[in-house]
C-alpha cells in the first residue's frame, strides 16, 4: 500500500512540475490565451499553488466507548494542489498534504501525523465558486500520545476514504471547507492484547477542514 501512495505522489508531483513548465514556457495558468482575433479561452481552473489551514479531528465507531472524556481537538494541515482544466465547468484536483490528527480523552492526548493525496474532481457552480469531491488515501508518518513517540505497527498504516468540500477564490487566493470521512479502522492490534488498545480496531477517523490557498 506505501508503494501505491508513493507512485500516486509521483504522478501529482510530475503533474505539478507540469503545470508550473506551461506557467513560464506558455503563460496561460490564469490568463487568457489570445488568438488573431483576441482572446479565445480562459484558464482559471488551471494551476497550482499551496494551501494551509486548521483541521478539527473527530472519532467514530463502538471503540469509541472505550475512552472516556473524549472528545474533538483542533490542529492542522498544510500542503500543495495541481489543477487540470477539462473544461470550463469541470477539472481535476490532486493534492499532497501533510495532516495532523488529534484527539483528547482521560486516558491520554493521541497525535497522528499523515501523508494524504487526495484526487478531487472540481466543479464550478459560478466563476468564483466550485464543489470538490473525490478520493483519498493516506499513510500515517507517526503516532504520539501524551507527546511521548509510539509503535504504528499496531495502526493501519495505509488509509482511505472520501473527501468533499466547498471553495471560493478571489483572484490568486482560495478559501475552503473540507470534509474527510475515512473509511479504514484506526488500529489492527492483535486479540491478545488490552481492551483499551483494541477499542482502536473499531474506530474510525473523520475531520473537517478549513484553508487557504494561493494559486499560481
């Protein structure tokens, strides 16, 4: 599965470095391409650019009833985005983003860092406003709790599930909300081992997401 996350970032890298060759070999990211009469096309949902924001952390599932006090915490994520135009109305979404997941109970503060990639596929309801819905895999990097560093051969390390979201843009600037409902358990830990630790095989993660983003 790391291999597959690893050539899924290979291709939105390459995309990226793509997508910034036809910004300065071309000039048409976010311009409009002129032909003998004018200009013939725009390419605003074109490009690439970076993107930053909080992230509020949420657990779901039967093992949840194993922590006590737990609840919701804030933190954030950060990370770049390719646009593909198909269209005036329709393009595609790749994103690399690095995404800090985190949870508070009585048991202890959990923190889990990931690499995710999302695809989404971009609708633009007007000019300035688009929905965004796609896929998304992940592979978690670390795992803490309490801030003191933990195994993640117990976790699942590969995750996956489904993105969905608003977004508005005002010239080279984005704004957005996010929804990210995974779909993968949180822990694989063995039946040998404690309650509270195997409470994680039945938890599932989800976060909702708001950002901004500069655009080139």
């Amino acid at each position: 599965m790391k291999k597959l996350c690893l050539l899924i970032i290979s291709t939105l890298m390459f995309g990226a470095a793509t997508a910034q060759e036809r910004v300065f070999n071309r000039g048409v990211i976010n311009h409009s391409e002129s032909g003998e009469d004018g200009p013939v096309a725009t390419r605003d949902n074109n490009g690439f650019g970076i993107k930053a924001g909080v992230l509020y952390n949420n657990l779901r599932g039967d093992g949840t009833n194993a922590f006590s006090g737990l609840k919701s915490a804030t933190s954030w994520h950060v990370g770049a985005y390719s646009q593909f135009s198909l269209g005036n109305f329709f393009s595609v979404q790749p994103e690399i983003l690095y995404s800090r997941r985190q949870s508070k109970a009585d048991q202890g503060d959990m923190r889990f860092d990931y690499l995710e990639v999302p695809v989404l596929a971009v609708m633009n309801f007007t000019d300035n406003v688009s929905f965004h819905v796609g896929p998304q895999v992940g592979v978690m990097m670390s795992a803490k709790q309490e801030g003191r560093e933990i195994a993640t051969s117990d976790f699942n390390s590969f995750d996956y599930g489904g993105a969905a979201g608003l977004e508005a843009r005002l010239s080279i600037f984005r704004l957005g909300a996010r929804y990210y409902l995974s779909l993968a358990d949180l822990g694989k830990f063995e039946s040998s081992a404690d309650a509270t630790n195997r409470a994680f095989n039945d938890i599932k993660t989800g976060n909702f997401q708001l950002y901004i983003g500069v655009g080139f």
